[in-house]
C-alpha cells in the first residue's frame, strides 16, 4: 500500500509540474513588500527566443520580459525597476509558492491544477499556444502519426510531458522519451540527433528553429497541435491587490492596441475627446486610485513597452510566428480586454 500510494504521489506531482502539492503562502500585501525592496522579482525562462532570453550585455528580451518591464513601470513608472529570476520548469512553481518571485511570466499554461492544488491564480493569456512537433527535414515524416517508436525529446516536469504520453497512448504508438530539465539541454540533445524528436509549445520550437541561423530550414514543425496551451502570468492566490495590477496591466496593453494608443503617439493623445482614451490616461474615472498606483499608470505601461502589438511586433514576429489567433477581437482574434472605467 506504502509502494502505491508513493507511485500516486509521484503521479501527482508530475501533473502539477514537479512542484510541491501544497498551496502556496500569499504574501499579506505584496505590493508593499515590492515597494520596500524597490524592485518587481519576475520569474521568467532562461533562454527562449522570443520570450525572454538574456542579449549580449545579459539583458533579457522578449514577450514574458516586456511584460516583466510593464509591471514595473505600473507599479514604479520605472520599468528598469524589475529584477529578473531564471527558473527551470521544476523549479518555477516553487520559486513562486516561496516568494522568491512576486510574478511567474515564464511560458506558463494555465491548468485546473496550477490554480487549485498549487494555490496560484492566472492573471490573463498574453500568448494562446499548443504543443506541438518538430523533426529534422531529412526524415521525411510529415505527420505526427509517423512518429510510432519514435525518441522524444521533452522536458520533464512540463505540461508537455503529460500531453505527449497520453497523444502517443491515444494512437496506439510506442514512445520513447528523452527528459531533460532545462531547455538548453533540450536543444544540445536534439541538435545532436540524441533524440528523433522535439516536442513543445510550438511557440518554443519555432524559437529553436530562429536560433539555428541558415539551419534553420534543416528543421520542420509537424502540423499536428495535440493541446491548448493558455501561456499567462500567475501569482500567489490571496493578494487581491497585486494581482488585480498584474490582470489589468496585461488588459492595459491590449486596450491600448485597441484604442490605437501607441509608445509613439501616446503624448499627443492627450487631447483626445474620447471617453475610454481619458479614462485610459488617467485624466478621469481614478482608476489608478482603485488599484493602489499612480493615475498615469496605464501611460507609464505604453511608454515603456508599447502596446500588446508592439510587443509581438518586436519579439515574435521575428520568429516567423503570425498572430492567428492571438490577434485583438475586433481582427478575429481571441485577445479581448474588459472595459476599463
């Protein structure tokens, strides 16, 4: 029985990423705590192209560290006031239910579990994805379908892991995984031909694939999306507050792309007659005072990052990805943000 209930344990904590199945511990106001210590401490991945991956002087760049710089520049109007944290997939969930981070903005799915066993929340998606495959172009396969027998690579402790056990299972296909903790060795052990595949979020593959410089055509995604990927920043639950600015700051940004507010036009809006865009710079409707941060907090936002599509613009666009689906509602897309007043 012991033996059992051992297995169902390690079950457990592999569904819920390798973190602890405890609740994490809310700080009683984060927001205090980061105002004291004069920083934001953002937990973000080491090194994915595109979201956020340190350039040569060590500064990260990316989707995940642009949003890193909106909160602070929420919270500080400064969005040079952020303290970077690099986690592996194993240790993300604990460096947030510790409070060694105030904020995980690391290519992150939003699941049932993460929220209800872990004790975290899910402030908004700022990237919608789905796991996907990549394979070597001299292979010749065209579908996952072919991959029976196949060795994968995956990282361990992932929502990956779990998506690919269960498509292989639901195919009648053998799969022989190859796990490693960290994306980097994901990558060494692929480009090395240590394994037949590399799965994960198709947003990480194409960043693989952009990282290969004239290789990069050597490499093919699968058309299979085997799950839906909600990829957001997440808190500790219990801090109303802070997580109400880390919700509206992600729906700032799409306001703003929405309201056509930019990081270049932004000065000049301020005679806008329009209500929505007043209330958006903090010229009525105290919505800074409601959340504890500055009246122009949604300014500071677009002047340091610009809006949602600036973000993609800069930072994803240049893998090759389209918007799809992660375009603004009024474009087809499924980025919808609530009124702001």
């Amino acid at each position: 029985m012991r033996r059992i209930s051992a297995a169902l344990l390690g079950l457990a904590a592999l569904a819920l990423g390798q973190a602890k199945p405890a609740l994490a511990q809310p700080a009683a106001d984060t927001l205090a705590a980061i105002r004291a210590r004069g920083s934001i401490a953002c937990g973000v991945t080491p090194n994915t192209i595109g979201f956020a991956t340190p350039d040569s002087q060590g500064i990260f760049r990316g989707l995940d560290a642009d949003y890193c710089r909106a909160l602070a520049a929420a919270v500080f109007g400064d969005p040079s006031k952020v303290r970077f944290v690099p986690t592996t997939a194993p240790q993300r969930f604990p460096a947030l239910q510790s409070g060694e981070v105030d904020v995980l903005i690391r290519t992150t799915t939003w699941t049932l579990s993460r929220e209800a066993a872990l004790g975290f929340v899910f402030a908004g998606i700022n990237f919608y994805d789905g796991n996907g495959f990549m394979v070597r172009k001299s292979m010749g396969i065209t579908s996952a379908k072919q991959l029976d027998g196949a060795s994968v690579c995956v990282q361990q402790g992932s929502t990956t892991e779990l998506n690919v056990t269960d498509y292989f299972r639901a195919n009648s296909m053998k799969l022989n995984p190859v796990t490693f903790e960290n994306v980097e060795e994901i990558r060494s052990a692929f480009a090395a031909g240590r394994c037949d595949v590399y799965t994960s979020d198709t947003s990480t593959l194409a960043a693989f694939r952009a990282g290969q410089g004239p290789a990069a055509s050597e490499y093919v995604l699968l058309p299979e999306i085997i799950s839906k990927e909600p990829l957001g920043p997440s808190v500790r639950k219990g801090d109303a507050k802070w997580f109400d600015i880390v919700r509206w700051t992600h729906f700032a940004l799409l306001t703003a792309e929405e309201l056509g507010i930019t990081s270049q036009n932004i000065d000049s809006m301020a005679n806008s007659t329009n209500p929505d865009v007043q209330r958006f710079l903090g010229k009525s409707g105290d919505l800074g005072k409601m959340m504890g941060v500055a009246p122009d907090w949604a300014v500071q936002v677009v002047r340091a990052t610009g809006h949602y599509g600036e973000m993609w613009e800069r930072n994803i666009t240049p893998m090759g990805i389209q918007r799809g689906i992660n375009s603004l509602w009024t474009k087809g897309g499924l980025q919808y943000a609530p009124p702001m007043r």
